[in-house]
C-alpha cells in the first residue's frame, strides 16, 4: 500500500536532454562501475539518513551488487568493532549476505521493441471498435507502456501529446516547435515505415490545438488517456475535436499484463520480499524507523534498483496509520514493525507489506492472533482472485475474518489496486467496483486492522497497533498466485 502523498519523481530539468526509461542495457563494465558509484553514495545515504518515512531514489538501474566483504552474516545485527549494532549501517551489514545471493532475480530483460509495436497495434483496433478516430495521451504511464515515452516528462502550459491513429494505428506526436529536435531525440518506439509525418509542430504564436486540428482533419472524435489534464481535453473541444473518456475496454489493455510483463513485476517483487526477509533477521529492538528506512535503501541501491525506492516502515502504535505516523519512533519489545516497500525495474514496481517481530521477540498473545486474523483476511481474498470474479466481492470477501474477530470497522481501506508501470492503477478491489477480475492482471492483496491508542483505551487496552499484508497477486483460473514467490508464514518468517 504506497500512499499517493508520497514524494513525486524529479522532473527531468528543462535544461537536461529528456531521457525515456527504456536505455539500451550497460556493458558488464559500465554495470560494474555505475553499482560501485551506488553502493558509495548508498554508504553515504547511509550516514546522513534519511528524513521521512517515504523516499524516493531516481537513479537508473545500472547494475548488480557489490561484494559481501570478510565479514558473513551476523543475525540480529552486525555492527563493527565500536559501531552500536542498531544503526542503519549496522542493519545493512547483516542484511546484505542474506539478500546479495537473490540479486539474481532482477535479472529480466526490459519490454522489447516488438512488444511495444503489438501494444499500439492493439490499441488502434480497440479505438477503431470504440468509434473514435485516435487516442491521445500527455507523457505518462500511458504513454510508457506504448511507446516508451517516460511518464518523467515535465509537463507544463505547452502539450507535448501522443498521438495515435485508429484505421492505421500510425504513430505521431504533437509537438512546440522549439522543442522539436530535444524531443525528437527521444527512444519512442514506432513504425517508421507507416509514419510519413510523425511530429506535429506548432510555433509560438499558435494554438497548438488548431494546428492538430488542421495536421488532421478526418479526426472529429478522439479517445483522451485517464491521466490527460483538462486543458488538453478543454483545448482540443475548442478546436472543434469531441473528445471522449477512455472505455473500460482500453483501460484495461494495460491492466492486463503480457508474459515479459509479468516476469518483470516477480523479479522485483520477488526480490523485494527477500529484502524484507533480509531485514526481519538482523532487526533489533531499540532500532529506529528511520534506520530500516536507511539500511532498506541502501540494500535496493547496492541491487542496483534504488530507482523509485519508497517506504513506509512503522513500529507499533505507529502502525495504527496505514501511511504513516510520527518520525524517530524507536522499535520497542512487544511490538510489531510494519514494513511496506518497494521500488522499480525498468519502470515495473514493487509493493510488498510485512508486519514482523525480530528473532527472539514476542508480542501478546492478542496481537499474534490479529496478526493471524489479518493473514486469515488475506487468504480469503487470495481464493477468489480468479477470472470474472467482480472486484468488490473479493474485497468483500477478505472482511469476513476481520468483522467475525470484532475488528470490522478497523480495516479501513480497500483490499487492493492494481500493481504495474504504476503503483496503483486499474482494477481497484473496493466495494464500490464491479468491474470483472481478468486473466493476467496483477492486483495487491492487502487487508489489515488498524487500532489507534485512543481506540485502544475506548476498548479497555493500554496501545494502539496496526497489521497489514501485502502481496501482489497474479488473477489466474485457479485463485491468486502471489508475484513474491510466497506468502507470509508468521511474523518470523515472512
């Protein structure tokens, strides 16, 4: 579950050349030293801190990781001579021999050229069906998914939009003249071949709507992309253009995932899981948030995927918060640690939640069985995570437990969102949708009970707590099937 208040990705400088993703791979020796260049800043990151609970890194992947050093795994903490074990750098040091044989795992290969071609191909039948002209989209996840055009575009007054033909599913773009050739140096992927003119430039003293509307003249409907602002839709009504929402059948083109897709979002969550299994077995009492946080940060940027790094990492009444609390919460005994995170692989996210305890530790037995409560929530919702199953009765579903434990009205949010080039994006299981679950879209699993300590004492208890977990699940015909490779089996082992 990442919060939408999260920090925003850095905008590409108006200055800097804008880069898609979508880079041609590093050699072995440019991979080698851009993670030598990460695991020192890392280091360095580790040092400083990092302030807030919810981070975002924006370096590329570049690489693997580094060496383990002389020192192997030291459970619990692996602090140096005169180094307090409970730091972040301490935390790393345990984590890493435990996470470094897994890095494997973000060895996929990024969306091929042919695939990206396929996507648009389809797109133009799905518009063609829908009886509009062309889709037209702002820089976005959109646009990334089908034609590599970062969603890290600048956006400003100025429309830089996507544009995509229905008969003939040719590519173009609309363009301000004066940002022709940046943007014209872009790794957008089309069919050269069928595009005789594929950038509509417009200058300064025109309206860049006009001039689209002149560049095309059959276009009299057109089909806008879910992200597209108001100006563009208001500006391309003025130029005489009916414009249309996007349909629930182009929407979900891309909630649907192809197989190069898939095996992108379990590498990453895969891995991800390890990092948070990592992490449970050198946690201490008396570490603070912050210094998860850190040492998690660290650990993804070693990986060589500190790009999109974020978190949310709470210790006990903390965790009644599903986004976050107060800073500088330290990890008491007979608490849980809520640890939500993840980050990005060529623009595919992770999203994985554990509530732990550090080897050793105990909580009530009260908190050990909502802990079970919430996993027996997650179960439920897991079992009808199959094709044409309507949104809202798997999230229906998953409450059964929750409301039968006496916690109904506790967990608060909905089970799940969508998990791909955007961390929450279509479908949505929440009450309110009936939408049909499909054969390859990857939904998060994720019920949880939240008591704040004012609740708490309206209950005759002395704390607050929270619990929630969290899988990204593949709809299959057969129930979910978890993209980390398992599910939580305790708090020890998660």
């Amino acid at each position: 579950m990442r919060s939408n208040n999260h920090d925003a990705p850095e905008e590409a400088a108006a200055s800097e050349p804008l880069l898609s993703r979508r880079a041609a791979p590093h050699t072995r020796t440019s991979r080698a030293l851009i993670l030598r260049l990460g695991v020192a800043i890392a280091t360095v990151c580790g040092v400083m801190g990092v302030i807030g609970l919810a981070y975002r890194d924006h370096s590329e992947r570049g690489g693997h990781h580094g060496g383990s050093g002389p020192d192997g795994p030291k459970e619990g903490g692996g602090g140096g001579a005169g180094e307090s074990p409970l730091t972040a750098a301490s935390l790393e040091k345990c984590a890493w021999p435990l996470l470094e044989p897994h890095v494997s795992l973000l060895d996929v290969p990024r969306i091929a050229r042919d695939e990206y071609l396929s996507r648009q191909a389809t797109l133009a039948s799905a518009l063609a069906d829908a009886g509009v002209d062309a889709f037209i989209a702002e820089p976005s996840a959109s646009t990334e998914y089908y034609a590599n055009i970062s969603s890290s575009f600048d956006l400003s007054e100025r429309p830089f939009l996507m544009l995509l033909e229905a008969q003939t599913g040719a590519f173009s773009y609309l363009v301000p003249q004066f940002e022709a050739g940046r943007i014209a140096g872009l790794d957008m992927v089309y069919d050269e071949t069928t595009n005789a003119e594929v950038a509509v430039a417009w200058a300064e003293e025109e309206s860049p709507y006009a001039v689209l509307a002149g560049a095309r003249p059959d276009w009299k409907k057109v089909m806008v992309d879910e992200h597209t602002r108001y100006m563009i839709a208001a500006g391309l009504q003025g130029a005489g253009i009916e414009v249309v929402p996007m349909s629930e059948t182009v929407q979900s083109l891309r909630a649907v995932k192809t197989a190069a897709e898939i095996a992108l979002l379990r590498g990453i969550n895969t891995f991800t899981l390890e990092l948070v299994r990592s992490v449970q077995k050198c946690l201490l009492v008396g570490m603070t948030q912050e210094a998860v946080v850190t040492a998690s940060h660290s650990l993804f940027s070693r990986a060589g995927v500190g790009a999109g790094f974020w978190s949310i990492v709470l210790f006990g009444d903390q965790a009644a918060y599903p986004h976050g609390g107060k800073h500088g919460k330290t990890l008491a005994e007979g608490e849980f640690a809520l640890i939500d995170i993840g980050s990005l692989l060529h623009g595919y996210g992770s999203d994985v939640t554990r509530t732990i305890l550090p080897t050793g530790a105990k909580v009530s037995d009260e908190l050990m069985g909502i802990w079970e409560t919430v996993f027996a929530a997650q179960s439920a919702g897991f079992e009808r995570m199959r094709i044409n199953e309507t949104c809202s009765d798997v999230d229906a579903a998953s409450r059964v437990a929750v409301k039968e434990a006496g916690y109904g009205s506790f967990y608060t949010h909905r089970l799940g969102h969508g998990l791909g080039l955007e961390m929450h994006e279509h479908p949505y299981l929440n009450g309110a949708n009936s939408e049909k679950l499909k054969l390859g879209e990857v939904v998060t699993n994720e019920p949880g009970i939240y008591v704040t300590t004012e609740q708490a004492k309206t209950m005759g208890k002395d704390i607050g707590f929270g619990v929630r977990l969290e899988d990204p699940i593949l709809v299959t015909d057969n129930g979910g099937e978890p993209m980390t490779g398992r599910r939580a089996r305790s708090p020890y082992d998660p």
